[in-house]
C-alpha cells in the first residue's frame, strides 16, 4: 500500500470518529437538529421496505448512525474493506451533512459556519468517493468479470472449432 493510501484513510477516518463520537456523548442535540432529515428518511424507508422494522426516533436513528460511522471509520483506518468502509461512509454523510448543516436555515454568521462545513463536507463526500472506486493499481471487479466472460467467449469459439473439424474427420473416416 501506498504512503498516502496509509496516512489518507486514517486521516479521513479521524473526521467520522469524531463525529460520531460526539453525536453518542449529544444524542439529543444531534437528533433533535437531525429530526427534519430523519423523518424524511424514515418515511423514504418505510416505502422502499415496508415491512422492515425501521426505528422513528431521530435519537435512534443518531446512534445508529454514529455506530455504523465508528464500525465504517475503523474499517477504513485500518485497510479492513476499505472500498466497502468508504462507500459506507459515503451514503452515512449525506444524511448527516443535510441534518447537521442547514446553513439555509439560518443567516448572518451562522450561515456563513454551516455553508462552510456543508461544503467540507462535499469534499470530502468526492475523497470518499475516489477511495470507494480506488483499487490500489488492481483490476476491479468489474474489469474481472469482463475478462472472465471474453476468455469463455473466446474458448466456446475455440471449442466450436474444434469440434467442427473433429465432426468433418470423423465424416472423411467414414467414408
């Protein structure tokens, strides 16, 4: 692994552990600036899966949150999953970064606080996003399974070769 892949994850890593860890010390501040996201992602929810058991309570919903961040952050600080721990982070930021920073809901210098820590939080949303897609110099999945299928693609073809001057000597012989 690279230097910066070794200081940039724990590095990315740090911002969610902090994060989370003072939305679990605060879970009634955080869920009560996270209700007006929350509700809306519990209505969402409810009508993607509606027999999941999906909790209504923001403050639920924060420590979840907060856990499935520490799990995540760990997970990529350390080089365990980490495409899967970024991605994961990536979809918890959202709703995070619409629920903790409603810069348009305020004015003056408050505005001015929250716009600026949405727009870091956009950032690194897009850090996030190239360390889910960084497969450290190896073909991805994707390419794999391209390749895997143009190899049996091109042994059926062999194969079918094969098999036709095999059925054309077989005729000759008998003949």
């Amino acid at each position: 692994m690279s230097l910066s892949r070794t200081l940039a994850r724990p590095m990315i890593a740090s911002m969610f552990l902090v994060g989370a860890a003072d939305a679990l010390r605060n879970t009634t501040a955080a869920a009560e600036r996270a209700k007006p996201v929350a509700d809306q992602m519990v209505e969402l929810g409810k009508k993607a899966a509606p027999t999941a058991p999906i909790p209504e309570d923001a403050a639920t919903l924060v420590r979840i949150n907060a856990g499935v961040q520490i799990a995540a952050a760990l997970g990529l600080a350390t080089n365990r999953a980490p495409r899967a721990c970024a991605l994961v982070l990536a979809g918890s930021l959202v709703p995070t970064t619409l629920a903790g920073h409603r810069f348009w809901d305020f004015s003056g210098e408050k505005a001015k606080e929250q716009r600026q820590h949405f727009v870091k939080n956009v950032a690194v949303l897009g850090g996030l996003i190239i360390a889910a897609n960084d497969t450290e110099g190896r073909p991805g999945v994707s390419w794999r399974a391209k390749r895997v299928a143009s190899d049996a693609r091109r042994e059926a073809g062999h194969l079918a070769s094969t098999a036709k001057l095999e059925a054309k000597l077989a005729k000759a012989n008998l003949t």
